[in-house]
C-alpha cells in the first residue's frame, strides 16, 4: 500500500476480484494477506465512469470471500487527504483505528557493512521466537513456528551482541522490493543504538541478495519507531487512516 503497485505484488495476493460486464473490467480489488485472522482489502480502483455501485459491489464480495476464507475482519487503508475514500470505507462498515505511515528506502549493495547481523540458524529460533513474541505479543507472526514461516519465504535476522541475540527483524521480499515486518531489540538492551545497527545490517543484507528498496508500515504514534527509521535513510512515502470491518 502506498508503493507503486508491481506485477510480483499481484502473484503475491490472495486473490484478485474484478467486476466485469461482458468483457470490460469495471473495477479492481486485491486481497493481501495480513495476519492469520485479517486481510487487507486494496482498492477497489476503477476507470473513469464507473460508478459507486460498482465499488460497493466488490468490498461486499470481498468480505464474503474472506468470510468463507476463514478470516475474522478486513483491514483498509485510506489516505489521510482522499476524504471520499475516508467516508466511502465508513459506510461499508468499516471503523477508523489509527493513522499509519509508509516508509521506503533504497537498497545499494556495499554502502553499509552488515557486522554481526546475520540470518538465523535453527538453533537460534527460540532466542528469536523470546524477541519477536515480548516485543509484538498481539502478533501471530511466531506462532506456526518461525521455521514454517521460512518456508513460506520469510527471512529472519539477529544481532549478535557478544554471544548473545540481542536483537530479531522479520523480512519477507516480492520481486526486488523487501518488506520489513517485525523489528525488535532485547528490552535490557535497547540503550546501546542496536536498532540501528540492527536495521543497517538488513538493509545491507538485503541490498546483497539484489532487493532495489525495503519498505515497512508503522503507526505514525509511534514516536521511536520513525526516528530510527529515519536515521537509517527511511523516507515517508505515504500516510493512511488503518479502518477495520467485521467480516
């Protein structure tokens, strides 16, 4: 959301549901995946002309589709200057939550040293586990286990701070574009910069396995959050109100 859409996003969908008559689309909508209990809605986008019937049409498909999926909600995200869009979501039942923030960063090979940032073994998965679960326990990222989350092609990185996993970031990729998940710092520790360290060590990791730029989301509250991206070379890009709908 709030990135220039690839043809690498939509394979990464649940779904794409588009509104047809005869063989003119009238309008768009992707399903991406979230969390095990939430999907995001994009869209739905339409060609000049369509009308609002159309857009109403594929939200409530959407839900019933998700619904079926097993989901308990849909989340969307409307940016904070498209008012019609704002009030669009509000009357297909969807409730603002929080404002949230889309930073972007581009990725060179070479223009940071990645130190004691590495990917996990096996053996560290518990330490990990420990980090990621203390720092987000509302997550489920954890909870299959973060070797089935490997394999469903997620990355996760640590710090080493003298023998000891200081710190965990979860990154998953489509194309050559990164996504930054989750990023945390053993609490005992968090006054020794190793979220910076952290971070420019995934960025440098990522840059070396050919990923053009890292993006993340993160609430605009969260104060210490977006001065650490900042000081990692992270650009906002795009600020939307999170809305959620009961599915």
């Amino acid at each position: 959301m709030g990135q220039t859409p690839l043809v690498d996003d939509l394979r990464d969908c649940l779904g794409v549901i588009l509104a047809l008559r005869r063989n003119q689309i009238l309008g768009v909508l992707a399903l991406c995946p979230y969390a095990r209990d939430q999907a995001t809605i994009w869209g739905p986008t339409m060609p000049t002309g369509s009308g609002s019937a159309v857009a109403i049409l594929l939200v409530a498909e959407a839900k019933r589709a998700l619904g079926a999926a097993g989901f308990d909600s849909a989340r969307a995200l409307a940016d904070t200057r498209n008012r019609p869009a704002r009030a669009f979501l509000l009357g297909q039942g969807f409730a603002p939550w929080k404002d949230n923030a889309l930073y972007e960063c581009a990725l060179c090979p070479g223009e940071v040293e990645v130190g004691a940032v590495r990917l996990i073994t096996p053996a560290d998965r518990v330490a990990v586990t420990t980090i990621l679960t203390e720092s987000f326990p509302d997550s489920d990222h954890c909870r299959p286990g973060l070797g089935n989350r490997e394999r469903e092609g997620w990355r996760h990185y640590l710090i080493d701070e003298g023998g000891v996993v200081a710190g965990a970031a979860a990154v998953r990729s489509t194309g050559r574009r990164s996504w930054l998940h989750l990023i945390a710092v053993r609490s005992d520790l968090r006054v020794r910069q190793l979220g910076s360290r952290l971070l420019k060590g995934v960025l440098a990791a990522e840059a070396q396995l050919g990923m053009a730029s890292m993006g993340l989301e993160v609430l605009t509250d969260n104060s210490r959050a977006t001065a650490l991206y900042g000081r990692c070379g992270f650009q906002r890009k795009w600020s939307a109100t999170v809305m959620t709908a009961p599915v």
